[in-house]
C-alpha cells in the first residue's frame, strides 16, 4: 500500500514539474524580446532548479510580457508565484513606505500614517 501511495506522489510530482518546465520552456520561446542568449539561460534556470526554477522564469516573462504569460493555465502552488496576485498581503513595506501596486481590502491603495 505504501508503494503505490508513493508512485502516485511520484507521479503527480513529476506530472507537475513536467507541466512548470514545458510551460517556462514554451514562454521563453514565444517571447519576442529576448535574445537567444537570455532564451538559453533563463531554460537553463529552468531545468537546473526544479519547480522554483520555472515559476522564476514564468515570473520574469509575466513582468515584461505579460500577454505571453496568459495563454496558459498553471499548476495551483506556484499561481501565486507567477500571475498578478501580490506576494505581500499588506499595503506597505516595513518602514512604513506604500509598496507599488499594493492595495487595501477597498481597492484604495494603503498609506501609513504615523500617531505621534
């Protein structure tokens, strides 16, 4: 019984970096701003460093070629990684400073303001 649970975690894990791989594979492809050297690199990334390698590379694209990016459907642990959602859940830094893009609950973006 424990060997079958373990193939089918096997399989599912490799199904998943398959899926990661093909896809940063795909996008760099497609993407017509980058030179054949930063498409050898950023594969490379890719394939050395398994899942985070890929949803780095998907990340990258997504910054710079965002229409790229949306032909595709990815695996659910690593789409906050790479589509618009904010890795932060807060609107600002630890100093206190509004980060870019941030937003509040109601859409606003989120000041600090000191009580002193």
């Amino acid at each position: 019984m424990f060997t079958i649970a373990m193939i089918v975690a096997c399989a599912v894990l490799f199904t998943i970096w398959l899926w990661l791989t093909v896809l940063a594979v795909l996008c760099l492809i497609l993407d017509p701003e980058l030179t054949n050297i930063q498409r050898w690199g950023q594969s490379l990334i890719a394939l050395l460093f398994p899942f985070l390698g890929a949803a780095f590379v998907l990340r990258l694209v997504k910054d710079h070629s965002p229409e790229v990016i949306a032909r595709f459907r990815y695996p659910w642990p690593f789409n906050n990684l790479i589509l618009e959602k904010p890795l932060r859940s807060g609107g600002t830094g630890n100093n206190g400073e509004v980060i870019p893009g941030a937003h509040g609950h109601n859409g606003g973006i989120v000041h600090h303001h000191d009580n002193n």
